[in-house]
C-alpha cells in the first residue's frame, strides 16, 4: 500500500510532544499568561495527537485489523517505523506501539520463512513485553520468549548476530510463568537452565553473550527471591526464609558461582543500571541461600559503585539501594522492633528530600522504582506522612495528576457538603459511622472525603508514564494495564488497610471509584462496601471533572455541565447514584460546582504550575 506519512514522522510527533511536557512556568508569571500558555499547548497537544493517531491508523491498524494485507514494501516501511522507536533493539519509550509493530512483524516474517529478521523481532518484542510487563502487578505470559524456543535447535547455525538476538529473546524464559505460578519455576527451570548453558556452550566466550547470561542470572535470583520472600513471617528474625523450601533445589536450580556473577558484573554488563540491579538480586540470593549474613548483604550493596553522573542516576541508584535496604529490614525483621524502626527511617529520611525533588522520569523503570520505594516507606510512616509524601512527588511527577486530584476533591467536598444539608441518612453506614454521629461530626466527614478524593487515583503512580501519555489513543495493552490501577492502591500504599474504618474507606474509594453504582459493569470485579456512598459522589466527581477540562486535557474542549448532568440522571440507579446525581442538578449547587471547573479551575492550574503547590 501507498504511505503517507514517512516512517520516522511519529518518533518527530513524540519528541515535540515530549518538549511540550518540559515547558516550565514561574511565579512571577501572571495567571493570565500561564492560563493561556497552557491552553496554547493543550491544544497544540491535540493537533499532534490527532497526527499520531492518522499514523497509527495507517501503519497498524490495517494489517491488526486484517483490512489489508502485509506484503514486502509494507513490511520494510513498518520495520523502518520499528527502528525509529529501537534504534539499538532496545525500546524505551512507546513501548505499546512498538510491540504492536512486533506482532505484526512477526506474523509476516515467520510467515515467509525470513529466520533473519523474525529473529529480530524476538528480541526487541521481548523488551518490549518486558517493559511493559513491568507496570503489570502479575508479570508473566510473555508471549516472545516462548516463540524463540522453535529456533534453538538450529542454534549453531545462526550468524553470531542472529545468536545474540535469538539468546536475548530466549533469556527472559523464566518470565512466561505468570507470578501466581512462581512456585512452579524450580520444577520448570531445569530444561530452560540447559538450553541457556547449550547456547553459550555453542557461542563460545562471546562478550555479548556473556552479558546476557548474566542479567539472566540476575532475573532468576529475583524470581527466586519473590518465591522466599513470599514464604518469610515474622519468626525469621533476620534468618533467610528457607525452613519450608528446599534449599539444595534453588542452588541447583542457579548452579551458578553467584559470588563471581557478582563481582565481575560491572565488567560484563557494561550498563550501569543492570550491573546494580544484578548485583543487588545476586547478593540478595546469597543471602537467602546462608552464604552471606544480613549484615554482610547490606555492607555488599553499599560497596556498590554509583555514578557520580547523570545526577539524576545517581539519585535512583542510591534510591534503588536504599529501597532494597528498607524492603529487607521489612521483610526479615534483622534486628529489634526499635532498631528497625530507627535504621529505616534514617533512611527514608536521607533519601526523601531528593526522590521529591526529582523531575518526572521519561525512562519507565526509574518512575517504577520511585513507585517502589514510597511503597515500602508505607511500611514505616505513619498514614498522613504517606499520603503527605505521594502528594509532594505528584506534584513533581505529574502536575496534570495532581490537579486532576485537587478538582476530584474540591467537587467532591462542595457535593457531601450539600448532601449533609440535605440528605444525611445517605451518608449512614460510611466508615462505621452512623447518620448522628456524621451529623454531630460534620467536620471530620469532610475532612475524611478530602483524604479519600486525594488518594482515589493513587494506584496511578504505578503507571504514571502511561496515565500521562494522551498524545495518542491508548493500546489495549495499555487501557488493560491502565484498568488495574484502582487495585494498585494496594501495592502503592502497602498498609494494613483492616486496621482502621478510615483507612478502608480510603481503600474503597480508590479501589471501587470506576465500579457501577450497580455493581453491575465498570471495574474491578469487587463489591461495594457500606462506604459506597463516599465511592458514589467520588464517581460523579472523577467523571465530571475529567468531562469539563479545558485546558490540561488534549483529547477535547470541555463538555457543558448541563449535558453532564443529564447523562449522570439518565443513568442514575445504574452507573451513577441517583441520589448524588439528583443532589447535583439542584440548581445552586450546579452552579457551584460549574465555578469550581471553570474560574476555580484557572486558579487551581495556576497555582500548581507556577508554584507546585495548592492547599
């Protein structure tokens, strides 16, 4: 088929959409200028966007969707396309339309019996699965690895080229057992262990080969850590949690010198940012595996060398670090209750300032990471140090999430406001509370509901490269990965959310915000809770804040309230509560919420991106 569009033109798109995302604004600067900059970019977000689509709708579409069928030229062009975004076979931004290309790809070449290039694919379409596999809670079902299997007993026939893709394809195995089945990994690894061992047996001491045997090794010890974590309680007291697993299995399993791995990584891997983590999950493993002491696991990571630049490296790697450190203290409990305690803190402390101040991350690893660590800070802060820390790092990370929160929870207060005059016995069962207490305690309702609008995405952090992606329509990889993010509030803030009515109303309303009124469609499959009708205006809120954005959305110009308000009553009762619904088409407070999302919303976007902050 004829091309319009040039094959590198989408990468070109990307970048000036990227620079867009850089522009910063300052405090002197009017509301009046920042407003109708923004604007300005919003829509010029939306002329690019519309141009990354027409172009996805040419390249991709077509041969998904079987309109039209890939031939010679048409593969040469999408294969052009691919390069732009892996130039070196590895892909680190757009990552969805790159695996897309890859299965397209892959049909075609494996289809006509091209070794060569359907080789290639292998490898970038496994990065590429890794890497988003990474913003999956259950990693697993990588569909690449797999494929590669068929060319391995043809192995020493490959160029060495074709070897070094085929053997980097093939070295993510372990990752096509889905996380819930790790437990099966011991028994299934053998026969993956002596193909890989076959394939550098063949390569000889390539040093490509080599490097990927070794972050191999490093994955298996990860894997291998999830499977003893999972098993450790709180009678190990800093002892590696092995009693129940058989320790000559995982050895065997490895049947690698773990120490050697780890001293000569930085040698082999030559990335900096794979030698860390390698070195990290194998001394991790020989921990787990009694060779070395807690103590000495620790002492091993601080031994790690960390570049001095880029600085912003040198901020994730001592995060890196020190996430690991305080996941372990955690997990294993080394020392005393107190002395945990005070060892982890310190570093949460050290570490903090800096992991607030950083710049949102383009690599999605490094924002994953960032995720990681204010995890595992849950674990030690109190809950309103928690919430006060991931709303100083949106801010950072995401201003465009930050404001989106900030409406969510003004609209959201001025509708429970109402519904406390004027409807209370709605409000009866929320957090425990009966309708007298929620009257007597007007305030702490309302500063509950302030709490819990806050935190109603907070499972986006988790995605946060993908959530802010809007220079293009979603994939369905990622509208699938974009769906898990009410359940993420588990994984970002990894508290007992049991131990109080507060904090599982906080839970609720971040879990269930997209799940019907009904409980009869949205998601995730989970029933509502008697903190459903914090969850029903938090809905309307979300939905109607997202509706009427006109001028940090680039996908549109706003939708009238009153058009809003009549789909919110057509589907009360269904989607939506009709009770809230109902509450918001009273004339005064229609009119007080349409200034919230109209002048209030100005103010809002102002104060946020000229000053980084709005209380």
């Amino acid at each position: 088929m004829r091309f319009t569009h040039e094959p590198d033109e989408y990468l070109k798109n990307y970048k000036e959409y990227d620079a867009l995302d850089e522009i910063k604004f300052l405090p002197e600067q009017s509301k009046e200028e920042v407003i109708g900059k923004l604007k300005e970019i919003s829509f010029r977000k939306k002329e690019i966007a519309q141009k990354q689509n027409d172009i996805i709708s040419e390249y991709i579409e077509p041969f998904e969707n079987g309109t039209k069928t890939l031939d010679a030229d048409d593969a040469e062009m999408l294969h052009a396309f691919l390069r732009s975004l892996a130039p070196k076979g590895t892909v680190t931004f757009e990552v969805s339309v790159a695996l897309r290309l890859c299965r397209i790809l892959y049909s075609y070449y494996h289809g006509i019996n091209d070794r060569e290039h359907t080789i290639q694919i292998l490898a970038i379409g496994t990065n590429a699965e890794m890497r988003l596999s990474i913003r999956q809670s259950k990693k697993g079902f990588l569909e690449f690895p797999k494929l590669s299997e068929e060319y391995l007993p043809v192995f020493e026939e490959l160029t060495p080229d074709e070897q070094n893709d085929l053997f980097n394809a093939y070295s993510y195995c372990i990752y096509t057992t889905d996380k819930e089945n790790y437990k099966k990994i011991p028994q299934l690894y053998p026969k993956m262990y002596e193909n890989i061992i076959s394939c550098v047996r063949i390569a000889g001491d390539r040093a490509r080969i080599k490097q990927i045997m070794y972050i191999h090794f490093g994955n298996v010890c990860s894997i291998v850590g999830d499977i003893i974590r999972a098993n450790a309680d709180e009678s190990n007291h800093g002892r590696p949690p092995v009693a129940e697993i058989d320790k000559v299995m995982f050895r065997k399993m490895l049947d690698a010198p773990l120490h050697e791995i780890g001293e000569n990584a930085d040698n082999v891997i030559g990335d900096p940012f794979n030698t860390l983590l390698i070195k990290l999950h194998v001394n991790a493993m020989r921990y787990y595996l009694d060779e070395i002491s807690f103590d000495e696991m620790c002492e091993e990571n601080d031994h790690i060398r960390i570049p001095e630049e880029p600085a912003d490296f040198k901020v994730i790697f001592d995060l890196l670090i020190t996430t690991y450190y305080i996941s372990n203290i955690s997990c294993f409990r080394p020392y005393s209750q107190e002395e945990n305690m005070r060892l982890a803190l310190n570093e949460i402390d050290r570490v903090m300032p800096m992991v607030l101040e950083m710049k949102k991350q383009k690599d999605d690893r490094f924002s994953y990471f960032i995720l990681g660590f204010l995890s595992n800070v849950s674990l030690f802060r109190s809950a309103s140090e928690f919430y006060d820390n991931v709303l100083d790092f949106t801010v950072f990370a995401d201003k465009a999430l930050y404001i989106h929160t900030v409406m969510v929870r003004e609209i959201s207060h001025l509708l429970l406001e109402h519904i406390l005059d004027e409807y209370p016995e709605y409000l009866n069962g929320v957090c425990g509370w009966d309708t007298d207490h929620i009257l007597t305690h007007r305030k702490e309702a309302l500063e509950l509901m302030d709490k819990c609008a806050m935190c109603h995405d907070i499972g986006k952090h988790f995605l946060i490269d993908i959530v802010s992606n809007s220079s293009r329509r979603l994939t369905e990889d990622e509208f699938s990965i974009i769906k898990t993010h009410p359940v993420n509030v588990e994984i970002v803030w990894a508290m007992d959310f049991e131990g109080s009515e507060e904090h599982k109303c906080l839970r609720d309303c971040a879990m269930l915000h997209h799940r019907w009124h009904n409980g009869q469609g949205g998601y995730p499959d989970v029933p509502h809770t008697k903190n459903r009708p914090f969850v029903d205006i938090i809905s309307i809120a979300d939905s109607l804040d997202a509706a009427t954005d006109f001028i940090g959305r680039p996908y549109g110009k706003g939708k009238n309230i009153d058009d809003l308000i009549g789909e919110f009553l057509e589907m009360g009762g269904t989607r939506y509560s009709m009770e809230v619904a109902g509450i918001l088409s009273k004339d005064e407070v229609r009119n007080a919420v349409n200034e919230l999302i109209t002048e209030h919303r100005e103010e809002v976007n102002y104060r946020i991106y000229a000053f980084n902050h709005y209380k």
